[in-house]
C-alpha cells in the first residue's frame, strides 16, 4: 500500500478531494488506512509539483460517510 494523500472534503458533485502526494494512475483504487475500499481516481488537476485528486466514490457510501473522511489519510 501507498499513501495517497489526505483528504480535504467532498465536492458540491459528491467527488472526494484531496491533495495527493504523487500522480496516481486514473481508475486506480483508494483505501483508507484500514483497507476499505473508498473509491476510484477521477482525475489529477492543479500544480505538478502539489497535485490535487477527485475521487469518484463508490455508490454503498453515503454523503454522510464521505464527510467523515475529512482530513484521513488515504492509500493506493
């Protein structure tokens, strides 16, 4: 496993954002720390050198859920 980066919060489109530590593949699979599955990699926007991530959740998990992540770390 490889930490990803940490999550800022969740877009007004339901896509949870975080700020990444490397460019992860699209379609690659995102865990928490405790290897649930969150999610998939949406897309890579911003600065190369601070990249940001949009994570496409899957649909068992609720907005409420999503909001619980804020500030987690998050894995590949």
């Amino acid at each position: 496993m490889r930490k990803l980066g940490t999550v800022l919060h969740v877009s007004s489109h339901g896509y949870i954002i975080l700020k990444a530590e490397f460019f992860p593949k699209i379609d690659s699979a995102v865990l928490t720390k405790r290897m649930k599955r969150i999610g998939a990699v949406h897309d890579v926007f911003g600065p190369v050198t601070s990249p940001y991530i949009s994570v496409k959740p899957f649909k068992n998990l609720t907005l409420a859920n999503l909001r619980e992540l804020r500030g987690e770390k998050v894995y590949i």
